[in-house]
C-alpha cells in the first residue's frame, strides 16, 4: 500500500473510532439515566479515541519514511563495486539517483551499454522498496487495531478524557507556536555560518567600509577583471535612498488619507474608500516594477530633459515613487485602526472646551495615536528595505556609491538575487558575499521591529 493511501486510510480509520467509541460512550451515558456514569462527555471519549488511531500511526509513517531513505541509500551504495565505494560523496550520491531512476524507468532509460550491477542494484531496490512498503502496512494497520482496542476498553467513569484530549491539543499548539521560533532560529544560524565563512575570505570591516561593490571572482588564475571588491557602501546607500524616498511619498499620503478616512469621511465613504485603498497592497511588486520601468522612468526622464536635467533611464526617484506608492496601505491601514482606537470620550472633552476639529485631531487625537502611527511606519519601511522587484526593473543593478535621485543604484536584496541566480558554487566568496548580505538586512529590519515595540510599550496609552 503507498503511503498516501496509508495516511488516507489512517484517518478514516480515526474518523470511524471517533464515531463508534462517541456512540459507546453516549449509550453508556443514556442507560445510566441521571446519575454520572463518564467523567466527561461522550464527545471527549470520541475525541481521544481518535488522537490516539491517528497521531501514533502517523508518527510511524513519518519516522520509517525519513529513515527508509537512508536505509536505502546505504544498501544500494554496499550492492556497488569496490571501485565505485571509493569515489567522492557526491559522485556517489549521483550513481545513486541513477540506480532509482533505472529502476523506476527502465523502458525510457535501459540500453544495451548499461553496467550489469546498476541493473541488479536497480532491481534489488525495487524488491526493497515492495518489501517496506509491506512492512509499513502491516505495522500502521496493527498499530491502529491496538490502539482502536485500548480505547474501547479504556469508555470508564474514572478516565478523563475531557483533560486528555485538552492536554493534546496544547501539546499541538505548543508545537504549532514552536515551528515558528525554530524556523526563524534556523534560518539566522544558516545565514550566520555562511556569513562567517565569507568573513573568513574577506575582512569585515572591508565588507563594512568598503566603497566599491564588483563581486566577480576570477575562474582562472590568467584571468583579467575578475578582482572581487567587497565593499557593501554603495549597498547601502542605494537601499537607503530609495527607501527615504519611498517613505517621503508613503508617509504623508498614508498618514493623511488615514486622518480623513477615521476623521471626516462619513461611514459610506469611509466603506468605499478604504477597501480600494488597500488594493494597493494586493498588486504584485512585479505590476509595480512594468509600472515603474515602463511609465514612471520614462516620464521622469522626459521631464528632467525639459528642464535640463541628466537623468539616466533607470534611476532611484523612479524605483522610490513607485515603491512609495505601494506601501501607502500599510501606513494607511495601521494609521486608520489606531486612530480609529482612540476613545470618543476624548475627542467630546477636546470640543467641549472649545477646541475646533482640526485642533482635537491634532493636539488629542493624533498624540494619544501616536505609538500606533511610528510602529505602522517603522513596518512600512520594513517592507520598503525588503523590495526586490521594483528596484530590479526601475533602478538597475549597478551598484553606484551616490545620493543623487536621479542616478541608477542598486539595493542590497538585489545584489543577492543577483549572486543566487543560476548554477552557483557555494565555496566561492562570490556567492558566500550573499549571505552577509542578507545576515546585514536581517539586523537592520530586526532593529526597526524592536524600535517599533519599544516605542509601542513606552508610549501606549490605556484607555477605559
């Protein structure tokens, strides 16, 4: 039986135990009249009896498949010759692919020149393949009897299942709030020991300081222009400036639409109005990026030549409008919400002293908001640092150390795209400059995220 059978026909069997053991459980509780014959609801009794069929047997699925691999791979690698053993790992890994791939597709890739002893290994791991496949049916099915019995047995009034089946499902959101934390603690660790390993070939505080970005290392020692140059400058200054000018656009027309969205617009206009708005936030950064290369540059080089202008045909005003423009939701939306927040009492205290509405909005409204407004902010550019699309399309990829809008730059996410793309080999500073890349935009938008808590504890106002 496959394994995606297996795992089908394991829940069934659980649904099927959840529905009978319920039933037992409901036909106890009916005889006994009134008085407490379960300690819990029959639902509870259903419930467990379920857990217990389905989470053991998936547990067994999942821990012989991980380990059938390596089992596998192992026999296959003793079934070769001698001469084959001794290659490199990776040599042997790929004689290892050819022997599953022989024998799951003979017809498309048998010929007559062959080796005699990829054909049998093919064979003898088809056999053990059928052989586990077996073994693992056997086990899941005599696993879900027993459990299915223990079960049935265990429909007493002294077992609480109530608190059982509440115990496992904390243990499952335990776990499901851990995949998180451990994702993210895996990903620092492989972008800190591949930075490391890049700081070993080239000095930190030449990557740090460094004013001048080529990343080409030479294939050939005859080889000419391919000296690396490590400086991440430019990076930089390139991110930063395309990102303050995105938030001059974002900031002023998010937080403004917000103040008339939560402020002045009346309730039909406001459920109009604000869904539109955040359409913004649902286009693809590549729709952003055609808009941006195709109108936006265009027109900003049209223009600075009528005035006199050298603009270059990809330039940062361009990649930061656009950019500006795609952020608005998010300082917008966060703004309207706690602006939104503020108590009403205190807006009718304001105008009951005389206060216009301008006025309220300003010295109350806003203050009290104000927490809300910086973190909404700080989130955007967050996101503005992050984009890759717009900068790739609009701005370039050269990497130029300037602050003049209307030049072409390079930010530091696209410089890692561009390092990633294609067939890359990871021992190269080249490809591990990528990395330190990215373990340098992880520190800056993990600085802005603590920024914006700190000042959301400091400054948050409680209100009854």
């Amino acid at each position: 039986m496959k394994t995606p059978t297996l795992i089908i026909l394991t829940l069934l069997c659980a649904a099927g135990a959840y529905i009978l053991v319920r039933n037992r459980a409901s036909d106890i509780a009916y005889r006994a009249g009134k008085k407490p014959a379960l300690h819990s609801l029959p639902y509870y009794y259903g419930m467990l009896s379920a857990l217990w069929c389905a989470l053991p047997c998936l547990l067994i699925v999942f821990v012989w498949t991980v380990l059938d691999d390596y089992a596998v791979h192992a026999a296959i690698v003793n079934l070769l010759p001698e001469s084959v053993q001794a290659l490199p790992a990776s040599e042997i890994d790929l004689v290892v692919n050819t022997v599953i791939n022989l024998a799951l597709y003979p017809n498309a890739l048998l010929s007559s020149s062959t080796p005699d002893y990829l054909i049998q290994a093919g064979q003898d791991y088809l056999r053990w393949q059928q052989l586990s496949q077996l073994s693992l049916t056997v086990v899941v099915l005599v696993s879900l009897f027993l459990a299915f019995s223990l079960c049935w047995a265990r429909i007493k009034p002294k077992v609480k299942a109530r608190q059982q089946v509440e115990r496992i499902f904390q243990w499952a959101l335990l776990l499901c709030a851990s995949i998180a934390i451990l994702t993210t603690i895996g990903i620092v660790l492989s972008v800190l020991f591949e930075s490391l390993r890049f700081f070993q070939s080239v000095s930190f505080f030449e990557f740090i300081f460094g004013t001048h970005w080529s990343p080409q290392t030479a294939l050939r020692i005859d080889q000419v222009g391919a000296s690396g140059a490590f400086g991440a400058v430019p990076l930089f200054v390139g991110t930063l400036l395309i990102s303050f000018i995105a938030m001059l656009i974002a900031v002023p027309v998010g937080l403004m639409s917000a103040i008339y969205l939560s402020e002045y617009a009346t309730p039909q206009l406001r459920a109009i109005v604000k869904p539109m708005l955040e359409i913004l936030a649902g286009i693809p950064s590549v729709v952003y990026g055609f808009f941006a290369a195709l109108t936006v540059a265009p027109f900003i080089r049209q223009s600075g030549g009528f005035l006199g202008l050298e603009v270059s045909s990809e330039s940062a005003l361009a990649a930061g409008l656009v950019m500006g423009v795609m952020i608005i939701p998010f300082v917008s939306s966060l703004s309207d919400d706690v602006l939104k927040a503020v108590p009403q009492s205190l807006r009718d205290g304001s105008l009951g002293l005389g206060a216009t509405q301008s006025e309220t909005i300003k010295r109350v409204v806003i203050p009290a908001a104000l927490p809300g407004i910086v973190s909404g902010v700080l989130l955007a550019a967050s996101r503005a640092i992050g984009e890759t699309m717009i900068v790739v399309m609009a701005a370039g990829l050269a990497a130029h150390l300037t602050v003049n809008p209307l030049e072409s730059v390079t930010t530091i996410t696209v410089q890692i795209v561009t390092l990633l793309v294609g067939d890359q080999e990871f021992d190269s500073p080249k490809t591990l400059s990528a990395f330190a890349l990215g373990l340098m935009l992880f520190t800056v938008t993990l600085a802005l995220n603590y920024v914006a808590l700190y000042v959301v504890r400091q400054y948050r106002e409680e209100y009854e």
